[in-house]
C-alpha cells in the first residue's frame, strides 16, 4: 500500500458529505486518490464542494438526498450502485441534536432524532449491503457522538438515538464480518459533534475555553481534519484487522472520571 | 497537507521488544515512516536481521540487548538510548510474558516474572521518557496489551491479571500529560504474545495480522491521531463484541 | 430496612406488566409491600394479571392502553397517578423484538419495533418524572437486551433498541441525580438467543426480577446510570476450555 495514496482508484459515498466533518473527509479521501461520492440536503454547498472534488477526480459526483426520506435515499442508492457498483468505503456524517430535558421533551424532535440518526443508517444499509456483500470487501464508518456510551446533561434522547446507532453498527459488524467487510464508528466529543458547535454559539470564548479544559484531557477544541484523518486510518487498508470497534476523537473526554464536576448547563432548568 | 509517505519524518522513536514477529513488523513500519528507532531484542541474531531491512531508511536506528525481566537492564537500556537519541517522540511498550499455567498449578516465581514482564517494565519506560516527552511539550505512548483482559480465555490467568493493569496506567498518563501533548494509547491486541496471527475472529481478514497490527501503531505513534488520547484500541476482528452463540 | 418488605408503601409503575420478565417484576415487587399498577396492551391478559397481585396486595391495580402512541401514554400515566397518588419507581419493561440484518428486516417493523422499545421508554419517562421530582426521590428501571453491548449476527434491529435504551439511562440520570430521581438498566438475553456461557442454563424472568428490585430499593441508593448484566457472564467469554 502507498501511505500517500491510501485509497487509490476506491469507490467511496458519503452521506451528509457537504459541509464539516463530511466536507473535511471528502477531500482528504480525494487526495489520496478516492473517487468521492457526495450525498446532502444542502444543494449549494454540495454543489461548492463537487467542484472542488472534480479537481481531484472528473467522475466525483453529488447526489441531493434528505436522508430522512425512504423514497429519497432508495433513489440515491439505485443512481450510486448504477453509476459505480458497490461503494469500497461508505461514510455516513448524519448526526441532529436537539438538546432537552426529557420532562421538556417535544414529540416531534423526537421523532426527527430518530428518524435522521438511526433509521437513516439502516435504510441505506439495506440497498448497500447486498452489493458489498457480493463484493467480498469494504470498510463502513459511522460517525456518532460519544454521548452513545457516557451520560450527559440534557441530551438524554439525542444520546438514546446515537446509542442505538452505535449498537447496530457494532451489529451491522457481526453480519458482514464473513464478507470482509468492517464496521466502525467514530465516536466523536462534544467539541466536535453538532454539540460542539451549540456550546461555541452559546457562550463566551472564554467559557468555551474553560469547558474544554475541564473536561478533556487535550484542552483545547477538536479540528475536523483530525477526524479525516481517523476516517481515513479506518476506511484504509491501514484498519485491516479491525472492525465493531468504536474509536474516540474526543481528547480523551470518556476516561475522565470526575468530569461531572463541571456540569454543562444549557439553561433549561436551574 | 500531511506527507502520508513519511509520518513520522525526523522522528526518534523507541520499541521496547522488538523481537516478536509483532514488534518485528512495528519497527519496520515505523522505520519506513522515517523514524529512527531503537528497539530491544532478546536474540541478537533477529535484531541484526532487522537492522539490516530497515539500514537503507533509517540508517541510524539501533537494536539493544534487552530482557523485558531483567529491570536493571531496562534502566540501562533506557539510559543508552537517551545517550544516543536527542529526543524521544515515540515510545512502543510491546510487553511479552505469556505463562500457560492455571491458578493451581502456578507458582510465585511465575507472578514475579509476569508482573516485571507486562507491568513493571512500562512503568519504568515511562519514568524514563515521559518526562522528557512532557518538557518539551510533544510525544506519543503506545501501550500494547492483550485483548484477553476483556474477553479471558480459559487456563491463562496470568496474562489477564498483568495486562489489565496497563490500561489504568494508561489512562492515568494520558490525562496527566493531556495538557503538555504527551498522548498515550493503549492496544488490546488479539495476536497473543509470540504468535503472528489473531487468535479465531469474525473478520474475514486478507493480508498481513502483523502489518495491520503496526498499522494501528503507526497510526497513533504519528499526529494522524492527535486529538485521540487516553483510549484503548481493540485490533481483534471484532471478536471483542461478539457474543458466543 | 425490611428485608422482607423492601418496598413497603413504595408506589411502582410497570410497563409492559404481561410479558414475563414483567409479571414476574410486578409480583415480585407487590410480594414486597409495593402498590404496583401494571400498564400494557392486551385488557384480558392486564385483568388477569391484577386479580394474581391483588391477592398479594389490595391496593395493587392495571390499565390496559396502547404503548405505541404519545397520548395514549399519558393517558395511562394518569390513570396509574390517580390510582396510586404518587409514583416512585418506574419500570419500563415493554417492549418486543424482531430478528434480521439490515437486508431481511423491513424498514416498518424497525420502526415498530423503536416505538415499542425506546419511544415508550422515552415517552413513560417523560411523564412520570415530574412527580417523582416534586418528590425529590424516584428510581427508574429500564429493562432491555443485553445486545446493546455485544453482538450476534442477525441482530441489528434489536441491538439498535438496547443500545439506546442504555444510553438514554445514562444521560437522563445525569440530568435528574439532582432531584435524586436514579435510572439503572437491567440487560438479559432474549429467548431464544441461546448462548453458550460460563454459567451454564438460561436465566430466568426471576432472576431479571431479582436484579430490578435490588435497583429500586434502598440496597442500592448510590448506584446510578448502571448496566447490570443477567447474562451469566455471556459477554465475557471468549474461548472454551483447551482453546
């Protein structure tokens, strides 16, 4: 394998690809050689990021897709398979937060929640997984908030959402590990979920410094780019032997013991 | 951008057992990354046998003698390379003790050996160089223990009791170095100490267990991996999250 | 402390009371002195199961409603407020589960399944806490599969279920621990998932029911935001004898 050149000439879709995390990954991917498949709701800047990605490749493409949507996804994966056959990496960015207290909890984000972080992973799964069966290989990634596996203030719902995505990945995992193919999640810190991005709009710099300083080890906010690159080690020959496995980009925020100490507070409740 | 030809370029890194056929792919790939390494070895013939793969790209990297259960000499192995290394950015615990005894048969000479083997030797590597690591603000620690520490097999009760300790250890130092970018990680490794291959797995896995193994190291020895510290990695094809049935 | 009566005059709600695991909970609990209301769909089963615990306790009663919808939820939350005046143990033992990987399972039986599992564990929540705030103490139970930390294959739907039902544990403890309302999970194998571990048989609905009154009584009023696995170590084991 050539470590400049990691994914050379290999398939890849990502899903919520335009903007962040997706955006970072796709280009990343790109460079090494990957031929990028962008799927989003947010058509100008899929469309901004497609442009940058012909530079690397003439066949990258942009699909607009709202994931929430069966027909819509169906229609994405049928046009994805046709134009290129089974993705060798599929990258699913799909994350919403709604933060709340759970006696304050509405109905409707609920279901929203639902609806775009765990259903979304498993209709796509359906159309994909044949294929990349067939295939006889792949790497699959999910990026999920690592609210999946500890316990925070007023996200009990969005944690509950995420925390199933993270149990069906790894299950996901067991089905196809026959095949070759490995299924990872990314579990990323608050810093740098949707979260992350809350608590930056929210709050003084000074605070927000304070906040990542007492509950990480790394004390300071985490850059998407850190995150491609961890994409990039596991959608990689570089990940051959791992799979179910959940990686944390969260500057060690999981093995703190004591950062209850410090309690987000969003306000809501005294 | 990142030259991903050369992630470690100009670095100084240190493998502690370089013997095995795991530490053995470890030095290679890090040395191909353009580290300079020194590594421990307990047969010199094999370290002569590395040196010689990797002199054409890393020409300075260095083997020395070295007995995980010996605990002077890993004082004086620490020592020499601290000599010949301006700076040591890397640092690779690959303990080895794997004694097949069960509790009843076992004897305390075997605890003895396990516990300076798998545990008392990375507490004195890392009093060795993380201090060092820490002033100057930059370095990166890979502990690698057994994936037998989650998922016990039956009849080796030793290498469970010696290796579960090296994850406490190393989630302590990671957050204690978090502030001064000093990242340490921990591998729970599904190849057993000596073997070249995982033990049984879900994973249909094409390629080189070793190589993928010193992938993952290589991974976080370089910055690919900077906001990642204080975790503990499981390279097992996924045999950790499968429930037998 | 009674250790006959742990739950002497303890008010508990249990969702999904006609399953086995929750008839067993329900009884257990009422055998310890608590006023329990069973909450679930089938009204002849829900009858049935409030004559057994009315024996046991007079003050013991059922509703019967559907566990899939918002407003019936809250219905029935009344319904038990009113009966039993105040709660403080919740457990939310509905649910039920369907096998299959992503290729075989329909996506409508996934979402189901999610409202049967997690939207329910959700939405009872949601309507009972506020009485257990104002009571500044309450212990929630959620009872789920033990998937949600180890997988088989075949299982993605119900894994998808535990897994967030646990983490959902997590969070919402972390935001009430201030009113010392605690929530603890309990995780068991499905039947019919059999396994082979180190404690050799199936475990039993009791042996769940045992694990859910330790978390609602006093025994263990430090321990929050708990998995307890009544598994018989299945997660652990990695290789049989001489392997």
């Amino acid at each position: 394998m050539r470590y400049d050149k990691m994914l050379q000439d290999k398939h890849i879709l990502i899903t919520a690809g335009a903007s962040q995390i997706g955006k970072a990954c796709a280009l990343l991917f790109a460079s090494h050689g990957g031929i990028v498949a962008i799927a989003d709701k947010d058509k100008g800047a899929g469309k901004d990021l497609l442009h940058q990605l012909k530079e690397y490749h003439e066949d990258s493409r942009f699909y607009h897709t709202d994931l929430g949507c069966s027909d819509s996804v169906k229609d994405t994966c049928d046009r994805y398979l046709s134009d290129f056959g089974a993705p060798d990496v599929w990258l699913n960015c799909e994350g919403l937060c709604h933060p709340a207290f759970i006696d304050e909890q509405e109905e409707a984000p609920l279901r929203e929640m639902i609806n775009l972080n765990t259903l979304s992973t498993f209709r796509i799964m359906k159309y994909l997984a044949g294929p990349m069966k067939e295939k006889q290989g792949g790497a699959i990634i999910q990026m999920i908030s690592d609210y999946a596996v500890t316990g925070a203030n007023g996200v009990a719902a969005y944690g509950a959402t995420m925390g199933g995505l993270f149990a069906m990945t790894n299950s996901f995992a067991m089905d196809y590990a026959p095949y070759g193919i490995r299924v990872n999640s990314i579990l990323l810190g608050i810093s740098l979920s949707a979260m992350g991005d809350i608590i930056a709009a929210e709050t003084e710099d000074e605070e927000a410094e304070e906040f990542w300083v007492r509950t990480q080890m790394i004390p300071r906010r985490g850059k998407v780019e850190e995150v491609a690159d961890t994409a990039l080690f596991l959608a990689s020959d570089m990940g051959s032997l791992i799979t179910a496995e959940g990686f944390f980009v969260n500057g060690g925020q999981n093995s703190i013991a004591h950062n209850q100490h410090y309690r987000w507070n969003w306000g809501a409740k005294a | 951008m990142r030259n991903y030809a050369k992630l470690l370029e100009g670095k100084y890194a240190v493998v502690t057992n370089g013997g095995d056929p795991c530490g053995c792919a470890i030095v290679k790939k890090l040395a191909m990354h353009g580290a300079t390494v020194a590594f421990g070895v307990r047969d010199p013939e094999i370290g002569e046998k590395i040196l010689g793969e990797i002199s054409d790209l890393s020409p300075e990297s260095f083997y020395l003698m070295l007995s995980l259960a010996d605990s002077e000499g890993i004082e004086e192995f620490c020592r020499k390379v601290k000599e010949c290394f301006p700076l040591t950015t890397v640092l690779v615990n690959n303990p080895y003790g794997d004694i097949k005894r069960t509790i009843i048969e076992s004897c305390e000479e075997d605890d003895r050996y396990l516990l300076q083997v798998n545990q008392r030797s990375v507490m004195q590597t890392l009093r060795a160089f993380y201090g060092p690591m820490r002033d100057n603000r930059c370095g990166s620690i890979i502990n690698i223990s057994s994936n037998t520490v989650f998922k016990p097999v039956l009849g080796n009760p030793f290498l469970t009791l010696s290796m579960g300790t090296i994850g406490g250890l190393t989630r302590v130092t990671a957050f204690e170095g978090g502030e001064f970018y000093v990242r340490v990680n921990e591998i729970l490794s599904g190849i057993q100490p000596g073997h070249s291959e995982l033990s049984p797995c879900p994973l249909k896995i094409e390629g080189s267990h070793v190589e993928g193994m010193a992938d993952l190291v290589l991974f976080l020895a370089s910055d690919m991996s900077s906001y990642i510290t204080g975790q503990s990695f499981t390279v097992d094809g996924g045999a950790r999250r499968q429930l037998f049935a | 402390m009674d250790y006959q009566r742990l739950l002497a005059g303890r008010s508990a709600i249990v969702t999904g009371g006609v399953g086995s695991v929750g008839r067993t909970v329900a009884l257990l609990y009422a055998r310890h002195g608590a006023n329990v209301v069973v909450l679930d769909e089938d009204e002849v089963e829900v009858e049935k199961i409030v004559q057994e615990l009315r024996d046991i306790n007079q003050k013991c009663s059922g509703f019967a409603g559907n566990l899939r919808d918002p407003e019936s939820i809250v219905q029935l939350c009344n319904h038990a407020i009113n009966a039993l005046g105040t709660a403080d143990i919740l457990v939310n033992a509905a649910g039920t589960y369907l096998s299959g990987d992503a290729e075989t399972l329909e996506e409508d039986d996934f979402i189901a399944m999610i409202d049967w599992n997690v939207n329910s564990t959700i939405r009872f929540t949601k309507a009972i806490i506020p009485y257990m705030c104002d009571n500044r103490q309450g212990d929630i139970i959620n009872i789920t599969s033990d998937l949600a930390t180890a997988s088989l294959p075949g299982t993605a739907g119900i894994a998808a279920c535990a897994g967030a039902v646990l983490a959902f544990t997590r969070s919402v403890t972390m935001d009430y621990i201030r009113y010392r309302v605690r929530a603890n999970c309990i995780v068991y194998p499905l039947d019919g998932i059999e396994g082979r571990r180190p404690l050799t048989g199936a475990p039993a609905p009791e042996d769940v029911a045992n694990a859910a009154l330790w978390y609602a009584c006093k025994m263990s009023r430090f321990i929050i935001g708990d998995m307890l696995p009544v598994n018989g170590g299945m997660d652990y084991f990695a290789g049989m004898r001489g392997e």
